[in-house]
C-alpha cells in the first residue's frame, strides 16, 4: 500500500485506503447510507489519485464536489468529519445560514477559508510537536533542574573564571581534590530530584523564574464589508517572534513550569516556516469544508426581502468554491483542490433552485435515507462508539455494570421511532433524549446507591418512559 508524505515537512501521513476500505472504516461508525459512503470514499481516493498524476496535469485535476440531502440527523455532518478523520486532513463544519453577502452585517465566505488555514496549522503544529516532544520535555526538564539546583560554579571568581593564583590558597591538588567532591554531590543531589522530578513528587513545589510576556498587537478600528474578523490587525507567528517581548518574573508551582517550558522547548524546535508552508499545502490540497443548511439560501422564487441576501451569498460562494485566492494572515491560499461538501434537507425546496452555476459545482449529489426503527436498534449496538457503550463506561467509572437485554434496546428503538413520526423527525439524535430521560434517575442516585450492577428490560423502559409517552404536549419537550 502506498503512503503519502508531505514532502520537505516531515509530516508523515495515513496509509492511502482503498474506497472499499473507506467504506469499511466508514461502517464501524455510521450505520446504513451506503450510496453518501461509496461517493466520499472515491471523492477521497481521487486525491491520491490526482497526487501520483504527472505535474503538467495534476493541476487541472478538481476535487468532484458533493451535496448530501436527507434529513436531519442522519449522519450526515459524521460522514465528513469521519472522513477528514481518516485522510488526517483539515476538517471544518460552517453553516450556510450564518453567511451574508458582501455588503451585509455579518461573516462573510472568505472566513471558512481562513477558519480552515487556522485549524490546519493547529493540526501541523500538534504533529510537528509530537515529533519533537521527546527533546522538548528533556531540554524543559533540564531548565527545571537549573531552577532547583543551579548549575555549580567552580572556585575562582563569581564569573567562574580561574582566579590569579594566591600564596594562601591551598595546593593545586587539594583545590582539585574539593571540586571534584563538590562536582559529586551535585550530581548525585541533581539525579535524586530528577527522579522526583518524573515521579510528580515536586509537582506543588513553587519556583521563581522569568516569563515571557507578549505585547498586545495592534487593531485597526476600520469597518468594511470584509467581515468583523478582519478588525484585528494579526500577525502571523514567524512575524509576531520578531516583535520586542518582555520577561517577567512569576511565582508558579513546578507542574506550571513545566507545561510553560515545554511550550518554549517545544517553540525552539519547531520550524515556524516549515510549519506555515506544510499547513497551507494542507489545507490546498487536502481541507475538506462541510457547509451545512445549503437548502436555506436557495432561492424560492421571490425577488423581495432576504431572498436576496440569499442569492448574494450563493453567488459569493461560487468563486470560493470554483477556485481563487484568498488572503489569510499566513499568506494567499488557492482554494481549487479543497473538497466542498454540502448538506441540507431540502424540505421546502429543490437543489435545482440553487442558481446553475453553483449547482455546477456540485456534480454528485446523493440522497441519504431516513433512519427507520431497525437502523436505530444497530446505531444503539453496531458502532465503536454506540450510546449504549458510551453509558456503560461512564457508569464502570463508577464501579457499576450498566446492561441493556435485547428487547429493552428494541423497545428503546420503537420508542425513538414513534416520537420521530408524532413530533420532528430529529433522526438518530432522538437517541440520546430518549436515553436521557431513560437514564436519568441512574445517573443520579449510582454514585451513593451502592450498586454493582443495573439490568434495563423493556418492562423498565416502558414504565419509565409511559407517562412522557402518553403525554403528548410532554413528550414534545422532554423527547
């Protein structure tokens, strides 16, 4: 199986999945939807596809965009982020509804380009940090000794340096005889507290030492229709490092020094423009932005009111989308290859009232399914990560096995069904109300009840749950 590296940063990457291995890791956490997994599965390994084409044509190469429709909670958000989870890539989640047109109080599109550049420099920075985090905590570790036990001057002068030589000093070989006992002590004292040091024994010791203070950067008070963001006039990092800083001397406890000096042992080792060029090359070519509620800024028809401002963001959307540059503190980032991946409902409209040329950017479009009774009973028991185990580990923290039988997880099943039908449909979200609510009682009285193990059977979800139930002006706020 091939792998990627990011090339001249050192940032390894996960092994490239097969779409069919995709859809498989895609499976351990999203029940059903198999047409939404198979087209983000290819959209995924197109990338590396496009990555082993020649120079000459990888360029030309566009990322195929996607629009998910279905209602809500069907796993759609949880495709993309599982998705950007597999590829390491940067992942950010926007709302189409939050964004207005150039011209309009409010963000504007330009910031989820910037919102992602952000995130991918988090995500480098942690990597670059984790390779480095062995040399960091050992040259922190030896700062936090020197704070203990200074390093030992050698006689002579308060400088160190070898004083004339006096006709009452002792002989050449007693002064070597003391600073070799001295060199002794100081190494055996400097070991036992480096040993108490990795054992937390010191962690409450308080120390005096200097620390760096930045000074505020400066805002411009200008308002243009770019967005509040841009208000604050930022610097990137490599350029606030060339601004003048201060020290100041604090007080902390050990365990405050030590996370403050493995911040600047860690700052020291990492290559703040290697940091840079790796994260934009990231976010160019791997970012992946989830715009959710797409449907909200169709057009319905009209030419009056917010309508408009709809249309204006659609239309501020399309060169974002198609491709340009856009300036973000760190530099301009082309947006061509990031991968854009819209979702909605579309209850009260069609994909096709979206203006065409935005539409056109958007070539695969896939239908996800409402969740039915059954798919609830697998998304409670299938997934790593299913509702059913999340309480049962919270509750093992308490030294309580928690159980559900078979029919106490079908009943819960047809319960989160039935008030889909009657109220909003919410999707697999209902889950977690009804478990809640299910559940609440436990949660409560387990830490002073004593016991060791709690068996819920459909008798119990349906006395539980039978009074909200029949209750329908209740059930609409509790479930």
């Amino acid at each position: 199986m091939a792998v990627s590296r990011s090339l001249n940063h050192g940032i390894q990457r996960l092994p490239e999945l097969t779409p069919q291995q995709i859809v498989r890791e895609l499976d351990r956490y999203i029940i059903g939807q198999d047409a939404a997994k198979r087209s983000v599965a290819i959209a995924l390994r197109n990338r590396f596809r496009r990555r082993q084409v020649g120079l000459e044509l990888r360029d030309e190469i566009l990322p195929n965009n996607i629009i998910m429709i279905g209602p809500t909670g069907v796993g759609k958000t949880e495709i993309a982020r599982r998705l950007a989870r597999l590829a390491r890539a940067p992942f950010l989640k926007v709302e189409a509804s939050k964004f207005t047109e150039v011209g309009y109080v409010g963000r504007d599109v330009e910031s989820m380009v910037r919102d992602l550049v952000e995130i991918s420099i988090n995500m480098v920075r942690a990597e670059m940090s984790e390779s480095v985090r062995v040399k960091a905590e050992r040259n922190a570790e030896r700062r936090l000794l020197d704070l203990l036990l200074p390093p030992r001057a050698r006689r002579g002068n308060r400088h160190g340096e070898a004083d004339t030589p006096s006709l009452f000093a002792p002989p050449n070989g007693e002064l070597e005889t003391e600073d070799a006992e001295g060199d002794e002590r100081w190494e055996r004292t400097r070991e036992k507290l480096r040993r108490q040091l990795r054992e937390g024994v010191l962690d409450e010791r308080e120390v005096e030492m200097d620390v760096a203070v930045r000074p505020g950067l400066p805002t411009v008070g200008i308002f243009s229709s770019s967005g509040i963001e841009e208000m604050e006039f930022n610097l990137p990092e490599h350029l606030q490092s060339l601004l003048p800083s201060s020290r100041k001397r604090r007080k902390l406890t050990l365990a405050e020094a030590r996370r403050l000096l493995l911040q600047e042992e860690t700052g020291k080792l990492i290559d703040q423009e290697k940091l840079v060029e790796g994260a934009l090359e990231r976010a160019q070519n791997s970012g992946i932005v989830f715009v959710d509620e797409i449907d909200k800024i169709a057009g319905t028809g009209t030419a009056t009111g917010p309508d408009v401002s709809r249309q204006g963001v659609q239309r501020d959307l399309l060169p974002i989308i198609e491709g340009s540059s856009v300036p973000t503190r760190y530099g301009l980032v082309q947006t061509e290859h990031i991968l854009f991946i819209a979702a909605g409902a579309f209850h009260s409209c069609r994909p096709s009232d979206l203006i065409p040329e935005l539409q056109g950017r958007f070539p695969i479009r896939v239908e996800l399914a409402p969740l039915t009774e059954a798919d609830f009973v697998r998304i409670l028991t299938e997934p790593r990560n299913a509702l059913l185990k999340q309480y049962a580990a919270l509750l093992a923290t308490e030294g309580v096995a928690l159980e559900f039988t078979p029919d106490a997880v079908r009943r819960i099943a047809a319960i989160a069904a039935q008030v889909n039908e009657q109220t909003e449909n919410i999707g697999a979200r209902r889950l977690h109300t009804v478990l809640t609510t299910l559940l609440e009682d436990i949660l409560f009285d387990v830490p002073e009840a004593g016991l060791a193990r709690v068996v819920i059977d459909a008798a119990r979800v349906t006395t539980r749950l039978k009074g909200v139930l029949e209750d329908t002006d209740l059930s609409r706020y509790i479930l």
